[in-house]
C-alpha cells in the first residue's frame, strides 16, 4: 500500500508537472544574470548583480517628486502590469515607502549624459528604482521593465507566476533623437483604434514619433473645416474601391494625445503637388483645367498635380497647413513632395519654396520627401531620404537635417522575399537580416552623423488592408529598426540580434502581433 501511494504520489506530480509545462508558455523564470535578459533595442550598459528582484501584490509604486505626469507615468506601469498579474500596484507619493519590494520612479535633473529620453535602471532585491532626467526618459525605461519581466506580463488576463527581475543596473540613452515610423492611411483607412495599437506596439521598441501620411491619390483622410470636400468626397473611397473613411477633426485630436501620453509626436503630411488626386476630385479649382479629377482606386504614382501657378492653390495649402498645425502640438508638418512627376520641375520649385513658408508662417518647421532638396530649403528644413542619394547631399548643403528612410532597407511594404502574398518589391525584396544590416552613417557619402536627426521606417499601404497585415509586414523588421535608431552601431551585430529576436517570440506572442516568422531565425517555442 505504502509503496502504491508513493507510486501514485509520484505519477501525480509527475502528471501535474507535465500539465503545468503544456499550459504555461514559458518555464516559470527565476532569473539571476541580468546580462542574459533579452533587451531590444539592446541598452547601453548592462551590470548585474546576482539576485533577483520580486513584484508581490504589496508592490506599490511610489513617484518622487508631485506632479501630474510623473503620476500619469507611473498609472502607464500600472496599466501595464496589474492584468496579466492581478496586483493593484497603486501609485503613491515617495516618502513611505517600505522595503517590501516597491517600485520607485524618479526624476534626476543632475544626470544630464541620459538626455531627454534615456533612463537609469537599479534593481536590487528590495526596491526598483527607475530614473531619469525627463519624463519621456522615465516611458522609455517602463518598457525595458516589461521586458525585463517574463512574456507573460504581456497577456490580458491573469497568469499564475512569479513575477521576478534578476538584480543589478540599466544605463540607456538613444543614439538617435528621431525614431520613427510612417502608416500611410491613405491607400488603405485604418480606423483609430489601429493606429493606437500601431503607436502602442512602437512605444514598446521606444520609437517616437509616428508619421501620418494623410492624403494621397486614393484618399484624403483628415477633415478640413474650410475644404470639408477634402474629407467627404476626397476621403470617400480607397485602393481597390471599398471602404475609405477619413479622421474627424476630434478623432485626430484623440490620437494626437493618445500618442502625446506614450511620449510619441505624430507627424502629419500633406503631399503635395504630386499625389494629390484626392483633393483634385473634391474641388475643380485646384485643377489647372478648372474640372474636377476622379476618384482612383488603383496603385499608380505620379500621374497628378495640384495647378502651381494658380492663387487658389496656395490659399488652399495655407488653410490646410494652418488648420493641421492648429490641431497639431508637434513642431512638424510634412509637405510630401515626392514623385510630383506631372509637375514640371521650374512649377515644381517655386510651389515647395512657397509651401515651406506657409509652414514657417505658422510656426512649424518643415519635413519632407528628398526630391524637396531641389528647391531652396528654410531653416530647419528635415528632408527624408528615400531614394535619391543626390537629394540627400543636396539637403545637407543647404544645412537641412536628414532622417534615413532608404526605401531598401526601411520601406516595410518591401516583400521579405519572393514568396510574400502581402507588399511589393520595386525596392528590393527586404529579409529580416537585410533590414538590420545595414548603417545610417554609410548610406550617402558626406552624410554623416551630424547630418542624421534619425530614422524612420516607412508602411505604404497599396497591398496592407488590415491591422493583421500591418503587423504581418512591420514586425519583426520595424524592431531591427528601432534597434538601429537607439543602439550604438558597435552595439549591434546580426547574429547577436538574431539571438536576441528568437528569444523575443513569446513577448511578440503574449503582445499578440501577427509577425512574419522568418526562417533566418530560431523563434523560441511559446506553446
Ligand atoms: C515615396 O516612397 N514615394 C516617398
């Protein structure tokens, strides 16, 4: 008998062990090297320091210092981590904070090397300490703890784990100011709620700022109070014929803060003189013609101009412009300008001088595509580089900034390879590697790092309908980018990252994302 118990003792456990390891999406993680933790993008320093840090449900997180956003910081760590571990993780002041495992974040004017947005983690067995200078600083290092704890502080719904850190400190900063990503939502509408889960998912990999390519041939999508044409009949159709939509003045609004709160600045463009057909079906005035275009729903580029020589032109870029920026708290607003191939280049250079001080006049600085290069650039004047490594150099004569959105290496509509339903491959086809691989620094010569603001990866959405799709095309490549935007360049090496990403799986799984499993990488198993 005594022996029949131990045997059915032992094949209990041994029953709920194996029951346990099939319902859990990880081995329970006790970790103890914080060197070993998977960070992206990879941090500047990394020590550790043997132990490991435990979040209980008497973790409180206390804010040093009063102030609203410090507080609204610390409910965003909250909100992170309170569903998959069921704790309340209340925010309070610092000054009573026992030593029972609590969460401190902190503002340190003094460290002035973490600059606006890095942040210094301490872990030790007692306390978690997050500091930094500024506040946007204080985000960043919240999404390094997310990852710093096991994939499932990622799911919805409660998971039965401990919730460990191993000990030691994170010192991290950016190597570059701008990181970004582009959604065009003129091919393709996407409803609000996708373009939060698009800034969500690129907060999580520290990006900030997101740029809104809101109009195009196939749709205008921000509604314009002076031109309401633009967005109700401009707006009403899309690649392929069904759905369109555009963005109320207060659903723009609403995503303005809702990226304002993740500390990413949107990015609005208007492109023009090409790329306009939206706007020239919604009023015959802004056609030299003087009748109204029609609507179009297919792929093609260039075959469009706003009329260059005509007053109503630019007094319609100036209401435009003017109600964007009213509506925009960023310092850009971006004027396209790319493939205005129906424009002849003596109309073309006089209407981009003209656009830029409509931007200058109210009060923002100018961005846009790298063929603007070819006209006299303002003061400040960001030229993204896309194609033309002449526009680049251009650019940095006039002494404007460039961001690098090489459509080779950043454009995320690009196929991974010959076998990808979704995108196209008039670039390149753009595996993970080769989205990675690559350097800001060596893409035009004379470019250089004083010239670079940053980097932006960039999703047309001609072939990507839904959300899904999006995913299915950013990620993971949008990750390797955001790494090449914030880590050093002796900081990365494919092979390490490739590690790094495999080992990532089962966050992307617990966040949901529908991501392109590449062959080229050992995706850890989550199932
Ligand atoms: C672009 O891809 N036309 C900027």
């Amino acid at each position: 008998m005594k022996y029949l118990m131990n045997t059915f003792s032992t094949f209990a456990i041994l029953a709920i062990f194996s029951l346990y390891a099939s319902c859990t999406s990880e081995p329970p993680k006790e970790p103890t090297d914080l060197t070993q933790e998977v960070i992206i993008p990879k941090p500047v320093s990394v020590t550790a320091s043997g132990g490991a840090f435990t979040l209980t449900e008497t973790t409180k997180i206390y804010t040093q210092s009063d102030g609203e956003e410090l507080d609204q910081i610390a409910r965003h760590l909250s909100n992170y981590l309170s569903p998959a571990t069921g704790f309340d993780l209340p925010v309070e002041s610092a000054g009573s904070e026992s030593d029972d495992g609590h969460i401190l974040l902190q503002l340190n004017d003094s460290d002035t090397e973490l600059g606006e947005e890095g942040y210094e983690l301490n872990i030790t067995e007692d306390a978690l300490t997050l500091a930094a200078q500024q506040p946007a600083g204080l985000f960043r290092g919240l999404q390094t703890i997310r990852q710093l704890l096991p994939s499932g502080i990622e799911k919805d719904s409660l998971q039965e784990m401990s919730w460990k850190i191993a000990t030691g400190t994170i010192r991290d900063y950016p190597m570059y100011e701008y990181r970004g990503a582009m959604l065009d939502v003129a091919r393709h509408f996407f409803q609000v709620d996708d373009v939060k889960r698009y800034i969500d998912l690129i907060a999580y990999y520290k990006l900030n700022h997101l740029h809104l390519h809101l109009s195009d041939d196939q749709g205008w999508r921000i509604e314009i109070k002076s031109w309401p044409k633009l967005a109700e009949y401009g707006g009403s159709t899309q690649v392929g014929g069904e759905g369109g939509g555009h963005y109320t003045q207060e659903e723009y609004t609403d995503l303005v803060q809702y990226a304002q709160d993740r500390f990413i600045t949107i990015v609005p463009e208007i492109d023009m003189p090409g790329h306009t057909n939206a706007a020239l079906t919604s009023y015959p005035e802004l056609n030299c013609s003087g009748k109204a275009a029609e609507l179009y729903t297919g792929i093609e580029v260039g075959f469009s101009t706003l009329c260059t020589d005509s007053e109503v032109t630019y007094q319609f870029v100036d209401d435009v412009i003017g109600e964007l920026a009213t509506l925009t708290p960023g310092p850009y607003i971006h004027i396209g300008g790319d493939e205005s191939h129906a424009t002849p280049m003596e109309d073309y250079i006089p209407f981009v001088n003209r656009a830029q001080e409509i931007v200058l006049k109210h009060g923002k600085q100018v961005f846009g595509w790298d063929e603007i290069a070819n006209a006299e650039l303002v003061d400040n004047a960001v030229v993204q580089y896309w194609a033309e490594a002449e526009n680049a150099t251009k650019a940095i004569e006039q002494g404007g900034k460039v961001i690098m959105s090489p459509a080779t290496k950043t454009y995320l509509d690009m196929q991974y390879d010959s076998t990808t339903e979704l995108g196209l491959h008039w670039a390149a086809y753009i595996e993970v590697d080769s989205a990675y691989i690559w350097e800001p620094t060596k893409m035009v010569a004379g470019v250089d790092r004083e010239h670079i603001l940053g980097i932006e990866a960039p999703l047309w959405s001609e072939t990507v309908t839904n959300m899904d799709e999006i995913e299915y095309m950013a990620f993971p490549r949008l990750i390797g980018i955001a790494e090449i935007a914030w880590t050093s360049p002796v900081d990365r090496q494919w092979e390490d990252y490739r590690t790094r990403l495999g080992q990532h799986a089962p966050y992307l799984k617990a966040l949901e994302i529908d991501y392109y499993a590449s062959d080229l990488v050992d995706w850890k198993s989550y199932e």
